[in-house]
C-alpha cells in the first residue's frame, strides 16, 4: 500500500490558474491506454482524500452535469472546516481530523490497495510533513501558467523512477526520500 499523489501540472509548477480553472488542461490530448493513464492509477487505489477546493471543483464542473454521479467508487475523504454538501452516491467523509488519524482511516478502508491524495498541494504536504507521502505522479501539461495553486509547496528530495510521454504530457513518478 502506497499513499500517492497524482496529478497534472503546468511546467512551471500549478495544478490550477489563477482562476482557479483547468481548461489549460482539459484541452490536451492524452492517451488513456498510455504511459501513467489514470485507468492503470485508479484500478489499484482504495481511497481518495482530496481539498475542499478541489471538491468544488468537482462540484461545480462536474457533479452539476445531468446525471452526474460521485467518479470514485472508494471511499473518499473531504478535508474542510465547513459544512458542504454532498455527492450525488457519494461514500464521502468530510473531516478536519488530525491528517494522520485520516490516514489510518483510508489505510483500513482501502484494504491493501493505494492511498490516492488528490490535491492540492498543501495537502499533499502535509501528508508528507508527516512522513506519509509515498509516491508523486505529475503529468506535465505544454503550458506556463505564471500563478495559481502549487504543485507542492513544500521542499521534499524525491527520486525519479520513470519517465514517459503520453501525447501532449510529460509524465514522471517520483518517490519520495526520506
Ligand atoms: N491539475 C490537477 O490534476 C488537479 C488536481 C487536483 C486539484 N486541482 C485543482 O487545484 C486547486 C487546488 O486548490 P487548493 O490549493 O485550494 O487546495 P485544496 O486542497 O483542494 O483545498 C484547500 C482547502 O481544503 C481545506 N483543508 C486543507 N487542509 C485541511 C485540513 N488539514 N483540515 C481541514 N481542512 C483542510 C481548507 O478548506 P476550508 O478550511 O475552507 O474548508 C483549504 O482551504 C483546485 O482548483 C482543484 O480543482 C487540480
């Protein structure tokens, strides 16, 4: 089991712009039986942990869509201090626990398979503030972004251990050094 971050990223180091938007990611060819695709990521993941930015996001672009469901079928976890509201067949867990206690929760619901954190960064941070980052998956997008939220904004040595194009994308796992 594994605790993983997976994500697309400009080259200069964003996962989303200014406006908080991804259409200089939406747009891009990817080939989803290629290198590091998100079908061969998500066939070994157990749970999802992800901000409450990202959560609406996902709200607003995609669960807004008729007939939208919940896209994970694992458990997933929510940090926020707020009161949102839910998926549509969602098994989702909104929390502001401790990041280690949430972490042991998502290990037992996964049951051996992989921790996904989804984003943003800061929260991939403190996972691994805490030791508990295992892996990192950037997909890099053709595009400078100048701003917007970070990749991963803390300093962590990381390994590289495989590298890969898939059409318009730089794809690169690292692990992490501790
Ligand atoms: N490029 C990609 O593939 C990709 C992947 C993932 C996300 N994204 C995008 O990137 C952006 C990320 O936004 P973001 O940097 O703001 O990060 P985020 O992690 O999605 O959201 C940050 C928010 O999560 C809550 N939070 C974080 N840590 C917490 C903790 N320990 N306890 C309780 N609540 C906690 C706080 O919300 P409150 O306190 O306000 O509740 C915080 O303001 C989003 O626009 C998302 O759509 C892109």
């Amino acid at each position: 089991m594994r605790t993983q971050y997976y994500t697309a990223s400009s080259v200069d180091g964003f996962i989303a712009d200014p406006d908080n938007s991804l259409d200089w990611l939406l747009t891009r060819d990817i080939d989803e039986k290629g290198p590091m695709s998100y079908p061969s990521f998500i066939a070994d993941v157990g749970a999802v942990a992800m901000g409450a930015t990202t959560y609406e996001w996902l709200l607003e672009h995609e669960l807004s869509k008729e007939g939208a469901t919940w896209p994970y079928t694992m458990p997933s976890w929510v940090f926020t201090h707020r009161d949102l509201p839910g998926g549509p067949g969602a098994d989702i867990t909104f929390t502001s626990d401790d990041v280690r206690d949430v972490h042991r929760r998502m290990s037992e619901a996964a049951a051996g398979k992989n921790l996904w954190v989804v984003g943003g960064g800061d929260l991939a941070g403190q996972f691994a503030d805490l030791g508990l980052l295992d892996e990192l998956f950037v997909q890099y997008a053709p595009v400078t972004l100048g701003g917007g939220a970070p990749l991963l904004p803390r300093r962590i040595e990381l390994r590289l251990e495989e590298v890969a194009r898939n059409r318009d994308f730089t794809c690169a796992r690292y692990t992490v050094v501790r």
